[in-house]
C-alpha cells in the first residue's frame, strides 16, 4: 500500500507506521475533539462579527453569541442533512464571499499605505512581550488561521494523479493563503495601531467603521458569511474521516452511513454537530483554541514524524511522494516548541486538552481491544444501530 496514497490522512499514516492503537488515538482527538472545537470557534466568531455591528462601543454580551453560534451550528447541520448540493453551494458562495472581503481589505491598505499611512509600521515591536511562552501560545492563535492545510489528504483516493496534484495543490494555496493573510494584516496595521488591535475582538470591523463611513457594514457582513462557509466546510469533510476510521474498524459503521433517498451522510453529521453544541459551554475562543491546539499540533506532529520513522524504518518503501527530510525534521523542532511551552504557561487550558485526548484509553479498550465482549453489550450496540437507522432511514 503506498501510505501517502491513501484518504484518511494523518489518521492513515500513523495506522501504516505505528498500528491502530496511536492511530485510533489521533482518530479520537480529531472527531471528538478538533472538529467539534474548531468548528464552535469559527461558529463563535461568526456570531461575534454579525452582532459587533450593534454593539458599536462594547463587545457583545455572550449569551447572544452562543444563542447565534448555536443557530448558526443548527442550519448548517440541516443543510448538510439535507442535500448536498446544498452544502457544495454554501461553500462556493460563502468562500467567494471570504475572498471578496479579503480582497476589499487589501484594496484598501495599498491605498493606504500610498497616502503615506505607515506610522503604526514604525517601531512596530516596542512594548512587545518577548516571553518564549506567551510566544509559543500567540503562534496557536496565529496557525489557527492556517488550520485545514491537511484537510486535502483526506480525499486523497479522490484526486486525479495524486502524486502531481496533491503538493501542487498544497504548495500553491499554502503560498496563496500566506501572501493574503499577511496583505491583509499590512492593510489593518495601516490604519490600527497595535495596542488597539489587540484590544479589539473583531479586527475587521473596527477598519471599516474607520474607513468606508457607512458601507461599513459590508465588512463584518462579508466575514461573517467567510466564518458561516467556513463551519460548513468542517461539517462537509468529517465524513471522509469516520470512513476512513470505520475502514479499520475503529469507528461505528453508523457512522459512516448515508440517508437513503438523500444520499448524506447524516449521522456523522449530527454527531459533529452535536459535540460542537457541547464545545459552546467553553465560549472563551482563546481557551477553545488552546483546548484545540495543543492536542492538533502533537497529533500532526506524530504525523509528520512518520516521515522520519518510515525512511529509517523501511528504506526501500515506494514513496510516490518524496521530500528532503530537513523539512520534517525542521517541522519537528517547532511543534516541540509549541507544545512543551504552553503547558508550562497555561497548564491549565492545555491540559485539558490532553485529558479530553485521554479519554481515547478506555474507548480503545472497551470497544476494539476487548475482544470478548459481554453479549449484553454487543447486543446494546447493536439495537442502538438499528435505532438510529430507523430513526434517521440511513444504511
């Protein structure tokens, strides 16, 4: 099997390198754990962005943003539910919307920077905090906006000459998402002086209200149709995750099961949905990251280490895929760095992100290690199959 040809993505390369104990591990923590937290956080800031606009000079109180992350949550598993055309059509017009806004931003702080707005560029850093933990802790909040740059693995199977397309594909729009990313935040520093970003909950609001006088508004509308698109997405590529794992038998096949006259995979959808109703009883979204990174960048870093392992280990493996070993190794060094730190920072927060990693011990053991089950819970898992099957006309 060419391991790097395979969907599933990281899950897939730790089951090749290490078996299914660790792989199952890194499966538990992205189902239950960095799906449903990723997308509360991105739900949450949709709310936030949709409701700053009435709050002019305060944030926004925070039972209305989790009652609007919840609906927000809500629609978004019913259109998925639904059809999925549906959802393929949110997420075009939605990500259009994400650029288009993007581009407003950036269109602006050129103009700026052309007026001569560069004082907010001079002695940008003084006054900065230079401890390497609240360092390591700011790159969380920083590579949060990056999340999902492994999401194409997990269509792999899909994908037409992989070998050629799959680092085509990655290489140009991590390239792309950089250069937008850092125009767009060249473009707000034209115009908002740092102390006052990092006081501010919602950047992009703050720079129209500044400067597009009434059209303001289309600024924090456009973000938040982004936001709205991005939690779609979240829901639309969980389902090729529990396949995966139900491949290897480490998911509940209910879970990979589609609605029979819509052909959407409506349990798995729910399921996510579900935990991410949970995730909004934590609504600080700097905790909710930190929950969520710590336990992302060591299960990807496992990942990337099987690089490492896997060229030492069996040197004369086919690899469609090859790249020098300096990049891993690199890669390495800096998830150690974000990961060791803050659990000297914020012990706190991150570790309640390995304890919720944790919990895949007694999963594990109870529904896949435990070979002689009791048949009184072989049967109760089997009537809850059947129920939900019932119950939602999925197969």
């Amino acid at each position: 099997m060419h391991y790097c040809c395979f969907s599933g993505a990281d899950y897939a390369y730790i089951f090749e390198a290490f078996g299914p104990f660790l792989a199952f591990i890194r499966l538990w923590v992205e189902c239950i754990i960095i799906r449903p937290g990723c997308q509360t956080i991105v739900a949450l800031t949709f709310a936030e962005y949709i409701l700053k606009p009435f709050y002019p000079d305060c944030a926004p109180p925070q039972p209305p943003i989790i009652m609007l992350a919840a609906v927000c949550i809500l629609i978004l598993t019913f259109v998925n539910c639904w059809d999925v055309k549906w959802a393929t059509a949110v997420q075009n017009v939605f990500t259009g919307a994400k650029l288009l806004a993007l581009a407003i931003i950036i269109i602006t702080g050129i103009v700026q920077l052309g007026r001569g707005e560069t004082s907010n560029f001079e002695n940008a850093f003084h006054g900065s905090n230079l401890d390497v933990g609240d360092i390591s802790l700011a790159f969380y909040a920083g590579l949060f906006a990056y999340n999902g740059w492994t999401y194409l693995n997990f269509v792999i199977e899909e994908l037409h000459e992989p070998e050629k397309n799959l680092p085509r594909a990655i290489v140009i729009s991590c390239i792309l998402v950089t250069v937008v990313y850092t125009l767009a935040n060249v473009a707000f520093f034209t115009t908002i002086s740092p102390s006052v970003m990092l006081a501010t909950p919602a950047v992009a609001v703050l720079f129209a209200d500044t400067l597009y006088g009434p059209m303001a508004w289309i600024i924090p509308f456009f973000v938040a149709m982004s936001t709205f698109g991005a939690v779609n997405g979240i829901l639309f590529t969980s389902s090729r995750l529990f396949l995966a794992g139900a491949r290897e038998g480490q998911m509940p096949q209910v879970l990979t099961m589609v609605q029979i006259e819509r052909e959407t995979p409506v349990p798995a959808v729910i399921f996510v949905s579900f935990l991410s109703l949970l995730f909004l009883a934590a609504s600080n979204i700097y905790a909710l990251i930190n929950y969520v990174s710590i336990v992302n960048w060591l299960a990807i870093g496992l990942a990337v280490f099987v690089l490492v392992y896997l060229r030492w280990k069996r040197p004369d493996m086919p690899r469609p895929i090859k790249v020098s070993l300096i990049w891993p190794i690199v890669y390495l060094l800096c998830t150690v760095y974000i990961i060791i730190l803050p659990l000297y920072q914020k012990p706190g927060e991150t570790g309640v992100g390995l304890l919720l990693m944790l919990t895949a011990l007694p999963v594990y053991w109870i529904f896949i290690s435990w070979r002689s089950k009791p048949s009184w819970l072989t049967r109760l898992s089997a009537s809850l199959t059947r129920l939900t099957q019932k119950t939602l006309f999925v197969c």
